[in-house]
C-alpha cells in the first residue's frame, strides 16, 4: 500500500510546500553529509553540521565536538569546518593564528589542497550516489521485461479482449513482436500494425496455442500524467481512456499523437472514459521544447500524458550490477540533457521558460508526490542530480568555483589573494542571485 495516498489532496498549497521541504532536505543532508565525512575522513574537523539556516529548533553535540542542528529555515543547510569564519567558509584569522601547527592540520584553510579538493568535491559526489542508488533500486523492483514477452496485469478498457494474464504473446496479427530490449525494432513492429481498436492475438495458454481478440498494443490510454501538464491543468488522471478527438474516433495511443502535434496550440476536446463512465474535458496543448536522440531540441505540442501497453508486463529481477549500470546511465543522461538545455537557451534554440525556479520546482514535487511514493522518490533522484551538477559548475560560492580556486592554487603554487577572493566570491553571489530572480520571474510569467 502506497503510504503516500492516504494524506488527502497532497497537491494543495500547504502539501506542496512539505513535498518541496521533504524534497530539498534529503538533497541537502546528503550534499552536505558528503562535505562532512569526506572532510572527517581527510582529518578535518567540523564545529557545525546545520540542517536549515536562522534560529536552531534543535541540537546535540557529538563525542568529536561537532554540533549537530536543525534550523527554522529549511531551505539549504551548511558544514563549518573548524578555522572557518562563517558558514560559507573563509579563514577565521583570529582563530587560527592561536592554534597550533597539528590544530591547524585539523582545519579546511589548514589542511592539504588533496584534503580540501576532496572534502568539496564529495559534496556533489554524494548527490550523483544518491541518484545512481535510487534509480538503480527502482529499477530493481520495476523489473526488466521478461522475454518472451508475457502478459501481466491487464488494464481496464472500454473493448473486448480475450487476454488472461499470464499468457505469452506470439503474434499480433500473425506477425511474432520483437524482443522489448530493441526499442526501434518493437517501434517499427508496432507501426506496421493496423490502425483499428481491435487486433488478434496468437497466445501460449498453458500448454495450448490460441487465438484471440484484444485491444490495440498501445491504446490511447494514460498510463501517468505529467506535472504541470495540459492535462494535469484539465484534471485528466492515470487510467483514463481517450476514445475521440473532436469528435473523431481514435485507437492508438500515435493517433493521439498526431491530433495533438498537428493541433498548433488550438484548444482541444476529448471524450474520456474513465471507470465505466463517459467524461468530456476541453485541454489547450503546450509548446514543449524536447531534446533530441542526435543532439539539439525540437519543440511540440504536448497535453502531457504518458501511454504504456494495454497490459502491464511480466518482469524479471535485473542483477544488483545490472540496476547500478543502469543508475549511472540514468544519471548520466539527466547531466547530459540539463547541460544540452542550458547550452540550448543560452543560444536561443530554446525558450528560457523552461529554466523552473523555486516555485516551479515546488509545484513539481507536490504533484509527483501525488501520484505515488515511488515517482516522488524518483523526482528527488532527478533533482539530486541537477543540484550535484549545478554545484560543479566553475561559479565563485559553488563547489565548483572552489575547485578552481584550487586548481589555481596546485598550479602557481599559492592560492588567490584575499582581494581577489572577495571580488570573485562577489561576482558569484552576484551572478546566483541574479539567476534565482530570472528563473522565478519564468515561474511567476512563463505560460
């Protein structure tokens, strides 16, 4: 039983913001964790670990000194390391000239460039774990497809079907589909197929071959629905069949598709059947710029639906190796296409809207909190990512820009002047802020 579904109308304000909150903590406890143990590990002390900023709530104090908080604030959290002057680091001078060369050793201004490298780095580190550790552990319990290709829990349609659960597909028309591991292959399968709401099936039932009737392999059924959607915005939900477009009968998840592409933004109206009963909803599609296999991006109408089978797969339990390779690919192609994006908008290719800033982001984790415990884990995955790779960006106050500072200091042998620093350090302050207030301007103004 899905935890999450007893807590009533979880997209409302108040759910919004605890999923937000919820959401933003576990990022920042395991971002700020990395910093703490590597720095630990790296013989650097920390005074602070602080969960939040402003008035502390609550506090205890462990047997190496730290002073483990949380704050009223809960949107960001801080290590100060010892010798530092405040929580966003900085060499505490009064301080440290009063300790010795070994207490020295066990501070970040006085340690090692390795200890201070690494005790950055693991920051963003940890969130890229933390992604490659959920993604992979949904993958474990999603399953792969079993091959042959067996039916598993079947979908409720508004169309005859003869399908049990259990069965083994062999053919769909008398042609046998492709393995699911060749998703071109299964793609090219499936628009050979007729385009008509009903197909015949030939089966392994037991131990006998029968034929018989059932929907179309992707009908226009939707299996999730996006945040922020047209959808979501029509209040269209997961289970919900499509049966016409303006009047015009569809079957296929593709016919779907097309109507909505070809739409150009034109107001649309869809017949919905939804458990035994017959609903209109009138939805006006979104330009959505998608990135592309070959590179770039490529802007469509979208209402925001996510379509799947007519029946749910059986599946087999990957390898624990298996589910972690296909974390990091996951991560790795959500690194890929946050930097394609931002290339893309800084060119003009893409619209700068689809930049989110805190508001938008809220909204998203309030409505993946919605449709489950599982998506809503997922959506943290994908923003432990986005911040673990935001951090690495070379920005003075980012862990990013102190890589550099170190970079330059392995090279000439010193580290950049107090001067220089605080410009730099200013420069950056500058330059988040300033992208802070863009991106909620496009919460605020973007359609």
């Amino acid at each position: 039983m899905d935890l999450i579904s007893f807590v009533p109308q979880f997209g409302s304000f108040l759910w919004t913001i605890v999923a937000f909150v919820v959401a933003l903590s576990v990022i920042v406890a395991i971002h700020e964790y990395g910093h703490y143990i590597v720095g630990r590990w790296s013989g650097i002390d920390a005074d602070v670990f602080s969960l939040g900023f402003g008035p502390v709530l609550f506090s205890r104090v462990d047997k190496r000194g730290t002073v483990w908080q949380v704050a009223a604030l809960p949107f960001g959290g801080y290590v100060k390391f010892k010798g530092d002057s405040n929580a966003s680091g900085g060499m505490d001078l009064e301080a440290m000239s009063e300790l010795s060369a070994a207490e020295r050793r066990r501070t970040m201004n006085g340690a090692p460039l390795w200890a201070r490298a690494a005790t950055v780095a693991a920051g963003p580190a940890f969130n890229f774990a933390l992604s490659i550790l959920v993604f992979a552990g949904i993958f474990l319990v999603q399953g792969r497809v079993s091959e042959p290709l067996q039916v598993g829990e079947l979908r409720t349609l508004p169309i005859e079907q003869g399908l049990q659960e259990g069965d083994y597909i062999l053919a769909i028309e008398g042609d046998a589909p492709p393995s699911f591991d060749q998703p071109a292959l299964f793609d090219a399968f499936l628009r050979n197929l007729p385009r008509q709401a009903q197909l015949e099936y030939t089966v392994q039932r037991g131990d006998s071959r029968v034929a018989v009737p059932g929907p179309y392999v992707y009908p226009p059924v939707a299996t999730a629905i996006v945040p922020l959607s047209a959808a979501s915005d029509a209040g269209m939900l997961p289970g919900d069949v499509i049966v016409s477009i303006d009047g015009a009968d569809i079957s296929a998840f593709a016919d779907l598709k097309t109507k909505v592409e070809s739409s150009e933004g034109a107001t649309l109206n869809l017949a919905i059947w939804r458990d035994g009963q017959m609903i209109d909803i009138d939805l006006t599609p979104k330009r959505v710029d998608e990135p592309q296999a070959g590179g770039g991006f490529q802007t469509f109408y979208r209402i925001g639906i996510v379509g799947g089978l007519f029946f749910e797969p059986a599946t087999t339990t990957p390898s624990v190796v298996t589910a972690l390779g296909d974390g990091v690919g996951q991560t790795i192609e959500i690194m890929r296409g946050s930097l394609s994006g931002l290339y893309h908008m800084i060119t003009g290719a893409i619209s700068t809207c689809n930049l989110s800033g805190p508001i938008g982001i809220a909204e998203t984790s309030g409505a993946m909190a919605s449709q489950g415990t599982q998506s809503f884990i997922w959506f943290i995955a994908v923003l432990s990512t986005a911040v673990g790779l935001l951090n690495l960006f070379p920005v003075p106050v980012l862990d990013g820009g102190h890589l550099c500072f170190f970079a330059y200091e392995a090279v000439r042998g010193r580290p950049p002047s107090d001067k220089a620093l605080r410009v730099l350090m200013s420069i950056g302050l500058t330059m988040i802020l300033t992208l802070m207030i863009f991106a909620l301007s496009n919460d605020l103004f973007c359609p």
